[in-house]
C-alpha cells in the first residue's frame, strides 16, 4: 500500500523519532501526574456513600454540564468520528449528528425525573415501585454489559493511540498498552470515586474542547477560512470525487447497509437516555433545576464540538491520503492525531508538538470516560446487587464502598481481555453497539416506569432482560464479530444477522417485550406507588 507522505511513519519509527517521543511520553506522563493529584485529594474528600456514588451531591449545574460533556465525548467523538468522516465523508458525519440529537431525547425525558426519583442508579428508579431484588438484580446486570461494550470502545482507542505515537506494532505491545491503561482507570475509581471521576472529566472537557478549536482553526485557515474550498479539496483528495461529499458512500450501495443505516441512527439517537455512565451523572448535583440546567450546558458544549468534528474529519480527508491513514489504522481511527501532524509540519518540531498536545488530550479523554464507565458499573454492582439483593439491604456502608471497590478491579480486568480483542474495530462502530444495548434494555425500562401505571414487575424483566439478549446475541452473529476484514475475528465466519447495529430489531423488541410482560402477567401493579413517583419525578417532592 503507498502512501502519500511516508515521513508520516517514518517520523513515529523506531530510531529517527527519540526527541519527539520523549515530548510526547512527557506529556503523556504530565497529564497521568495531574490526574492522579486530582484523584488522590478528591478520595481524602470521599467519606460515605453519598460521596463516592454521587459526589456528594455537591457540584453545580454548569460543573456538572462540564462533566457530563467530558463522559459523552469519548475516544469515538474524537478519533472514530474523525475517521469515519474521513474515509467515508458525508456518511461518517451521521455519527455527528446522531450523537447530538439523542441528547434533546435525555433532556426531554429522562434527565429530571431521574434526578429526582432515584439515588445513585438506574436501579433505584425501577425499584420504587416493583419487587426490589429481581429489578436490581436485571439493572444491575444491564448495566455491567453497557458499560463493558462502550469500554471495549475506549480501550481500542487507546490501544491505537498510544501505539501510534510510540511506534509499537507488535500485538504484544498494543495489548499491553491497553493493560495500562485498564490499570489506571481502577486506580482512578476505587481510589476517588464520583468526586475524583468528575474533576478528571471536566478538566479533560476543558482540554478536548480547547484541542479541537485549534484544530478547527488551522484547518480553516489552511483553507483560507473557505468551507467550500476544504470540502472540495476532500473530495478530490479522497479519491472518491462528488460521491465523498453524498450520501450513500458507506451506508447506500445495497439494501442491507441502508437498513445498517436506519439502525445506527435509531440506537445513536435513543441510546444516549440508557447510558449508565451518562445517567449517574444527574444524581451529581443538588436539585431537578441544577440537573436540567446541566444538561442544556452540555447540549451547548456537545453540539460545538461536534460541529468541529466536521473540520477535523473533512480536513484530514484533505490533507492526508486515505491510504495513509488506513495504513496507520484499518478504521482510521488515527485521521485525528495524524491530521495535528500535517498541520504542524510532518518533518517538524511543531508537528511534533501539535501530534504530542492532541494525542496527550485524546488519551485524557479515554481516561476520564473509562472512569466514568467502570464507576457506573462498579456503583450498580454494589448498591444494587450486593447490598439489595446479596445482602437484602442489611450491608454497612463501608461493606458496600468495599464492594464497589472490588467491582471496580473485577470489571477492568475483564475490559482489559475485551478490548485486547477489540483493539483493530473502529471506535465510533463499537460505542453505537453500547449505544443499542442501552436503547433496548434500560430505555424502554426507564421509560414505563416513570410514565406507564400499569407497568410491572415482569414486564421490566422481560424488557431488560429480552432487550438485552436480542442486542447481545444479534452483535455476537453479526459482521462487526466475525466474516469480515475488519471483525473482531476475521478468520473465521459464523455471522448469520446481516447488519452491525442490532438496533433496528432489539429497540422494538425490548418495547414490545415490556408491554407482553406486563400484560401477561398476573401482578396487580400498586397505584399508589406510582402515584408518589408520579409527583416525585415531577416536583422533585422527597428526592434525596
């Protein structure tokens, strides 16, 4: 395969790369150091369960937007959407878009009615008003496997990225590297909990937002600030022509990828209201109003960035031959950090410089959402399962803090296995498959409980439960796992289910299961309940 500009390569190659290497593991090692500081001094802060599951309840609407901007911008924001635009133009930008819109559906119907009728998890709402140990046991455990899919998302990143820039090629040394960075995301939680795991997303929201305006300023000015200059230069450059800048490139040659299409946009726009790491987020702050505005701060947030992420996609598809960066990754999940580097010069120190800086700030960003994720997960495990159910509400704080802690260590070690495996997927691919796990298990949950007085016990079960193994078991049979180049095993084919996004069947399905559940099932639901969730969630009347 030729490339266009070998230095490229040739500059993070073994040898001729020492003085830029050095810049960049310092960097690296800078923003590792400061995360660190920030996790140890929150832990000293982490006193109760409040503390370590929620913050405290202590940080403000536009802290929490702050944050919460720095959970949902993750590695697939910024290295998969980048590539995907890259390599595939308009079509790669419907992740933009579908990113952004599925927050309008959080804010709309999720965001302050869980702020105020839970605690610390999704399981907390589903319990208010259903037999508690079977609810919490599926929340629990839907909750685990969202999160170890949109891990396996942040792992790969970071597996790509450091290998990269550190010139390691063996699989040997990208596995490692995703054991680092594993390693570092349970120091982060077992030992700074919510209050850690915040100040760390924030101040990486601040770095990526910062990162991403450079960017977008350096491509815009290589163009003269002329927008149609630099889609027309990726048109030409991407070898493609006018079809890079039209829909159809990657989800418009057949009837099976239009139908690919329909589905990632589906589990893109109503995911976002399932994510565990993003839902938690609401219990941060100390009322429905601080909630409500946090969210519209990250929409406003979330939707610039998003905006730049056209630059950047459109701009590495001008700049660098698309056989470059398939060379340096087969998803591209490069086109971000290789796109710092034509900018700065591929034979200079600002190359370098400006590769070192946004790579330093991709990293960050892994780091602080694998956090975000793994706490998710580890609170679930522990308030829901172990205390509620293993322990049916009879354990002490510090036994469930110790729970959580040990969640934490089990939960990475099995991301770290995972994400080895997943290390050559395109991120943004892999974040919708979390994204249609959610939109099919804990959305429509969610959704009944809080809105349906007739909902029971059964039909969250076999909503969560269904939705769950329709999108697990269709993603097992599909291409993203096995059949094809760029699968999770490529050698061998046992893939039956035709798209990579299961969500066009497992959305409907985990609905359509909580209605037959409900419905089926002989449990009188109890009204009352509902009617003090009814008010609680409206009013915020006797939220915690």
């Amino acid at each position: 395969m030729t490339t266009a500009h070998p230095a490229a390569h040739t500059l993070l190659a073994a040898g001729e790369a020492s003085e830029h290497r050095t810049l960049i593991i310092t960097l690296f090692a800078v923003f590792v150091a400061a995360t660190l500081v920030i996790t140890v001094w929150a832990g000293r802060q982490t006193k109760d369960a409040a503390d370590f599951y929620a913050g405290g309840r202590q940080f403000t609407g536009f802290q929490n937007g702050l944050a919460v901007s720095g959970d949902y911008m993750s590695a697939a924001s910024f290295l998969g959407i980048a590539g995907a635009i890259a390599l595939f133009g308009y079509d790669g930008f419907l992740y933009s878009i579908g990113f952004l819109v599925a927050w309008l559906v959080a804010l709309l119907l999720v965001a302050e009615p869980l702020r105020n009728s839970g605690r610390y998890t999704m399981g907390d709402v589903l319990a208010y008003r259903m037999r508690q140990r079977p609810v919490r046991t599926a929340a629990g455990a839907s909750t685990i496997v969202v999160s170890i899919f949109y891990l396996l998302a942040q792992m790969a990143g970071a597996g790509v990225l450091v290998s990269l820039l550190l010139g390691i090629t063996s699989d040997g040394g990208k596995i490692g590297i995703v054991a680092l960075v594993g390693v570092l995301m349970i120091v982060y939680v077992t030992i700074g909990g919510m209050k850690g795991t915040t100040w760390v997303q924030m101040v990486k929201a601040v770095l990526l937002i910062v990162g991403a305006i450079l960017l977008t300023f350096l491509v815009l000015l290589k163009f003269d600030f002329n927008v149609s200059d630099l889609l027309g230069s990726a048109a030409d450059n991407s070898g493609k022509g006018a079809a890079f800048l039209e829909p159809g490139l990657k989800y418009g040659a057949t009837g099976t990828t239009k139908l690919d299409f329909l589905s990632l946009g589906i589990a893109l726009v109503l995911g976002t209201a399932g994510l565990p790491h993003i839902l938690i987020r609401f219990y941060t702050v100390p009322t429905a109003k601080a909630a409500r505005k946090s969210v519209i701060w990250a929409i406003g947030l979330i939707g610039a960035f998003y905006l730049m992420t056209l630059a950047l996609g459109f701009g590495a598809a001008a700049l660098i031959k698309p056989d470059e960066i398939i060379a340096s990754n087969k998803a591209g999940n490069t086109a971000a950090p290789l796109l710092a580097l034509h900018l700065g010069g591929v034979d200079s120190n600002w190359g370098a410089i400006l590769l070192a800086s946004i790579s330093a700030v991709a990293f960050a960003t892994i780091l602080a959402v694998v956090a975000g994720l793994t706490l998710a997960s580890s609170s679930s495990f522990a308030h829901d399962i172990y205390a509620n159910v293993i322990k049916k509400g009879t354990a002490t704080e510090k036994q469930e803090l110790g729970a959580a802690r040990w969640a934490t260590v089990g939960i990475g070690a099995v991301s770290i296995v995972l994400g080895a495996l997943a290390r050559d997927l395109n991120v943004a691919g892999l974040v919708a498959l979390a994204f249609a796990v959610a939109a099919s298990a804990n959305l429509p949950t969610i959704l009944y409980s809080l809105f349906w007085k007739r909902f029971t016990t059964a039909g969250a079960l076999w909503s969560i439960y269904g939705g769950l193994v329709t999108a697990v078991g269709l993603v097992l049979f599909s291409p993203v796992v096995s059949g094809k180049p760029t699968s999770m095993f490529p050698d061998v084919d046992f893939h039956w289910f035709p798209l990579e996004n299961p969500g066009l069947i497992s959305i409907p399905v985990g609905f359509l299961l909580g209605v037959l559940g409900t419905l089926l099932s002989k449990e009188t639901p109890d009204k009352g309940k509902y009617a003090e969730l009814e008010v609680r969630s409206l009013t915020g009347t006797g939220a915690h």
